[in-house]
C-alpha cells in the first residue's frame, strides 16, 4: 500500500514530526486540528464556538486539498478540556456538516496543545 501526505496553505502548518493527512488505503487521516488561523498563523483565543468553527475550517481545506469533503468525513473524534462545551460544540457541527453525520467520539482531557479548548482529527473516504 502506498501513502500520500497531504499538506496546504489553507490549514496551519503542523507544530511538530507529523503531517496535516496522510491519504492510504482509499481513506484520508487527518491529523488533529486546532483553532488556528492559517492565514495569520494566529491561535485563535476566542469563544469555544469560534474556535471550533476554526477547527471545522481547518478539517476542511484540508480535506478540499485532498479531493474530499466534510460530507465524506465517516469518523470524527473531538477532544475537549471541558464537556460543559459539548452543546456549542455540536452547534458549531450543525453549521458545516450536512446529514448524514460522520461517526464520532468527543472525549474531555486535561489539555491539549498550545492551551487550546477543542481539537478534532478525522478519517476521511478519499475519491483520489
């Protein structure tokens, strides 16, 4: 099996030893993304709905650049330091995925990087 690693400009640059997706197998692995702008390269210190509309974004210009879409994310995996968020977040959802929705798991942990309050990775089916 071959691997293909995906990367653009319209995602942040990754903030360590790992690619923003790797496409095998007829699927996409998208590396977990947080609230950052890639235009600005800024971390976004904004309300959580903000920066998991960041997040959203960032899951999707990567899986554009990868011939895909959030339509055809099947696993989706949210990380978040507080679960009190799990509402807004699933807000934040509503407004980009469209049905059906991709598998998901959202678990709270103690921190993630950079401080952040939300982070996503997904699996993607790739058409390329």
């Amino acid at each position: 099996m071959t691997k293909e690693i995906i990367f653009t400009e319209k995602a942040p640059k990754a903030i360590g030893p790992y690619s923003q997706a790797v496409k095998a197998g007829g699927f996409l692995f998208v590396s977990g993304q947080i609230p950052i702008n890639p235009e600005s390269g800024n971390l976004m210190i904004a309300s959580i709905e903000e920066q998991a509309n960041q997040v959203i974004l960032n899951l999707k210009s990567i899986c554009e650049a990868a011939g895909s879409g959030l339509e055809d994310i099947v696993k989706l995996t949210i990380y978040l330091t507080d679960l009190g968020n799990f509402a807004k977040v699933n807000e934040a959802m509503l407004e980009h995925f469209p049905e059906p929705y991709p598998a998901r798991a959202t678990v709270e942990v103690s921190a993630l990087p950079l401080g952040v309050n939300v982070e996503m990775d997904a699996i993607v089916i790739s058409h390329e």
